[in-house]
C-alpha cells in the first residue's frame, strides 16, 4: 500500500515523544501520530493516517516511527 508523503522517521530515535509528534504531523499533515509506551499491545491494523511514536518510561522514542 502506497500512502501520501513522507512516511518513515528514522532521525527521531532518541528524542522526546512529544517533540517526535510534533515533527511528524508538521512533516506529513495526512496523519496522527501516537504517542505509546513500548511493549503495550496495539492494534494490527493498518492506517495511511495513523503513527505510532513509541516511548520508554522516560518519554524518549526508541522505535522508528512509520505510518502504519
């Protein structure tokens, strides 16, 4: 499946989860990115407009965020 914009943010490893959000909607207006602490169980449905920016207990991302 082929979505609109940019749809991969390697470069946000590492920073806040909040300020990864931010930059995801600013980069690609089309979707909503998701803040969610990593480990909890999401749905396997795929969405051209959903993000998922996983966190550790310190609020740090520490996936790449994709659309998905």
């Amino acid at each position: 499946m082929s979505c609109q914009g940019k749809d991969l943010w390697p470069e946000l490893v590492g920073v806040r989860g909040e300020e990864a959000a931010a930059t995801i909607e600013r980069e690609n207006p089309t979707v909503s990115a998701d803040i969610i602490l990593d480990g909890k169980i999401v749905l396997g449905l795929f969405l051209c407009t959903r993000v998922y920016v996983w966190v550790n207990t310190s609020g740090i991302c520490v996936k790449v965020p994709m659309i998905g």
